[in-house]
C-alpha cells in the first residue's frame, strides 16, 4: 500500500539533468529500475529517510534519492552512497516501502561499472 504519493503523475513530468559526461549511460533511475526492479519515481519526498543518518555521509538518503530521480552522477560520487552504517540502515528507510538498500547497492555497482570512485575521481580513464 502506498503511504504517499509522488509529486509527478508521469515520466515526462520529471524533471531531468542531462549530462555530457552521462550520454552513453543509460539514466540512473531506469539503471536502478532494470537492476532492482525498485522505481525510485515512487518516493514522496516524506524525508522519513532523512532521519536515517551517519557520520560519514555528505548528504542525506532523501537528496541521494532524488539525485536518483533527475540522473545527477553526484549520486554516484557522494560519501553517503558508500556509508556502510547507512546501507545496515536503509532497511526501514521510505514510507513507500521502497528498498533503499537495493537501490544504494545498485548504485555502487553501477559507480564501479563506470570507474568512479569513493572520492569522484575517476580510473581506468
């Protein structure tokens, strides 16, 4: 059962953030959607996951998400995607039962996939 409701009604009423860097990868939010089968489009912006916190993020879950959502890569370069405390966390962390913690775990795999690591830069480039 959905506690809430996104703020868009379809997929062309999200907004976007298309960058050069990103042209030949598929966007984060359909990535996450094919590895997990979890639609991030689905968050609420509730900000239940923002009380879900540890000492080595740099942004919270909630940002994390919506990064997500408009395929901004600092999704895939901010501390918090690689806070293990956090990850043991997520698993109570959306109020529409979103698996966080599949999405964070897709999202790491898909940083190393494409050489990016803890600190943004990039290898093997």
């Amino acid at each position: 059962m959905q506690i809430c409701y996104n703020i868009f009604d379809s997929v062309s009423d999200a907004p976007t953030i298309r960058d050069m860097s990103m042209a030949n990868h598929s966007s984060l939010r359909t990535m996450v959607l094919a590895t997990t089968g979890q639609d991030v489009r689905q968050c609420c912006n509730c900000a239940l996951c923002a009380d879900i916190v540890s000492d080595d993020q740099d942004v919270p879950l909630e940002m994390l998400v919506q990064w997500v959502i408009v395929n901004d890569e600092r999704a895939l370069t901010c501390r918090t995607l690689w806070s293990d405390e956090l990850l043991k966390q997520a698993r109570r962390a959306c109020a529409n039962n979103l698996d966080i913690q599949a999405v964070i775990l897709a999202l790491r795999g898909e940083a190393w996939r494409r050489g990016i690591r803890l600190d943004g830069d990039t290898h093997g480039e």
